[in-house]
C-alpha cells in the first residue's frame, strides 16, 4: 500500500497484510510527523501498487540539469539527442523549460501544445503532442510560454512532482532515450524531470562557482532515491570547456579528481560552430559534421550508451 506523508508528501510502500487493525499511527521518517492511516476495504492490487512505485518502461529517461543557466543544457540535450539517433537508437526530447530554447533550436514553433497542454487534454493523449524533426528518428515534445503556469497551478497538488512520471507511461511509440531538458531552477519542471529519469546528466563548464551546482543536484538526487526507491544514476558532462585557459585546466583537474568515475572522459570543448548552428535552428551535427563539437557530441553518444547498456 502506498502510503503519503500529509505534511511533506513523502511516498511509502508499506507492507500492511499483517496489520490486522483497519487503522493504525505511522511517524513519517523525512519529518518526524505522525498521522493515522486507513487501510483501504478492498487491497489493492499488485499492480497498481509496483507501477506507483516504478514504471514500467523500456526507455531510458534522462534529465540534463543544473541550476546554472548558460552551461549547455539545451546544446547538450539537442546534440546527444542527435548523436544517439545517429547510432541507431530512437529518441524523443522533452521540452520542459518555458524559454522553449530546445524546441526553436529544433526549428519548431513555441506555440505548438507543450506537457502543459498535456494535463488539460489528459495524460493519455500525450503521444498525440510529440513531433518528429527533421532529422529521422529524432522527436520532441515542445514547450510553449504556458508551462510558467504548471508551477502556479499545480504545485500544491499532492505528487504533483510525479505528473511527468505517470505521464510517460502513456507514451505509446517505443522509444530508446527520453532526453529532458530542464530549466535553471529546482521548481516544478525540474523536481518532475527528476522524479521520472533513470539517470540525470550534468553539464557544467570549468567554473569556480560550477562545482556548487553540482552538489546541488546530488543533493536532490538523494531525496529523489529516498522517495522513490529508484537507481536514479548521475554523470557530469565538462561542456563548453576551454583547455588553452589555466583557470579552467585547473578546474577541470579539481573537478577529475573530486568526482572520479562520476565524470565522462569525453568533454565538449568551446565551439564556435555550436552557436552558428543554433542561429540556423540546427544540431550541430547538421551544420557541420566535421566540427569539432559535432564529433565530441559523437563520442559522447557512444560513451553514454556504453555507461547504459
Ligand atoms: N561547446 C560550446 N561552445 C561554444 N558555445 C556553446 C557551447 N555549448 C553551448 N554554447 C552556447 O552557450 C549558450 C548557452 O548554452 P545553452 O545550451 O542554451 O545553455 P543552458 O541551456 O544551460 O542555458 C548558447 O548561446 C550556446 O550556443
Ligand atoms: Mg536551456
């Protein structure tokens, strides 16, 4: 049965077929607050019980957060999203930050429906808003202005955080990677992508204060593993990187050692190609397959996929 905390919503799976009692006092282990529970008449069923756990899915979902902006979580998403599809696996991207960066990079329109429009016409329809690019293989779920109201409408819902999660399993294309591209901020947009992803990529470039993001997003990822009992994995991704700076060689080395295995050998270093190809709504691939970042994103790809398979 799962049980929710009512003061801080935590999620529980408790075991009650040897309560024999219709009620009983629980205390929640996240705030101390305790509460009576009501088993319900009828048991659930099993199914219903492991699917609010986990979903069951054979995509990998994957966030690409830090609460930094300017660090290439849009470039990251669109360019191993493409790479990804180049190595056979079918993608679908997720827009979920109002700026809509993702999906005019992509060449889309910012007033396509986004996951906002995906609530009110009904989770089960969400296939129905995902759109092919371009580029085979290669999908998007745009975003659109009116995801500033999703925080405002629903953060107060009880689980409002798991709404992406239950969302996705309505999707009914087999896809191999859900990439979510998140926003700036550890709001609604970022706590769903968390809630629903396997596995959260965190670009960051080779900045002092960069390191401060990123033990700000293992800290959330932590409190995610508590309250969902997932595996939920993490890598850092030193993009925009600048080896001819001292400061950043330095950085990079801190960031090496502190983070180990954490980090991918491949880097994405500084390219001026990647915003010329963003001004023609491109990956970079497209642009230019011979640039460097375009084979970085490449190998990158391929690094993932061996990390994940
Ligand atoms: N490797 C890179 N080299 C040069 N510019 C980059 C690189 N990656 C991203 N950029 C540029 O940096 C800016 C911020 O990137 P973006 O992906 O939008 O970051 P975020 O989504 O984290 O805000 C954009 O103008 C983008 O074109
Ligand atoms: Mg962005």
């Amino acid at each position: 049965m799962i049980i929710t905390c009512e003061k801080c919503n935590a999620r529980y799976d408790l075991d009650v077929s040897s309560i024999r009692k219709p009620s009983f006092k629980v205390r929640c282990a996240q705030c101390n607050h305790g509460f009576t529970v009501h088993k319900p008449a009828e048991p659930e069923t099993d199914i219903s019980l492991s699917e609010a756990v986990r979903p069951d899915h054979d995509h990998l979902v994957v966030s690409i957060s830090n609460q930094k902006g300017g660090v290439a979580k849009t470039s990251t998403c669109m360019n191993l999203g493409l790479s990804l599809s180049k190595l056979g696996k079918k993608v679908l991207l997720i827009d979920f930050d109002v700026q809509a960066n993702l999906t005019t990079s992509l060449d889309l329109s910012p007033n396509l429906p986004s996951f906002f429009d995906v609530l009110n016409s009904g989770i089960e329809n969400i296939s129905r808003h995902i759109h092919e690019t371009s580029i085979p293989d290669l999908n998007i779920l745009p975003a659109n202005s009116r995801m500033a109201l999703l925080g405002k409408q629903y953060m107060h819902t009880p689980n409002f955080e798991f709404m992406l999660r239950d969302s996705l399993k309505w999707v009914n294309n087999s896809f191999d990677y859900i990439l979510i591209d998140t926003p700036p901020a550890i709001g609604y947009c970022t706590l769903n992508a968390l809630m629903a992803s396997d596995h959260v990529i965190i670009p960051t470039p080779c900045e002092y204060l960069s390191m401060h993001g990123i033990h700000k997003i293992e800290e959330i990822i932590r409190i995610v593993k508590r309250r969902t009992g997932s595996n939920i994995d993490y890598t850092i991704l030193i993009a925009m990187h600048d080896p001819r700076s001292v400061a950043s060689r330095v950085i990079f080395k801190k960031i090496g050692d502190m983070f180990k295995d954490k980090v991918f050998k491949t880097t994405i270093e500084l390219d001026e190609k990647i915003k010329e190809s963003q001004i023609l709504h491109q990956p970079v691939h497209i642009y230019d397959p011979k640039s460097s970042s375009a084979r970085q994103y490449m190998e990158l790809a391929q690094e993932f996929l061996d990390r994940t398979s």
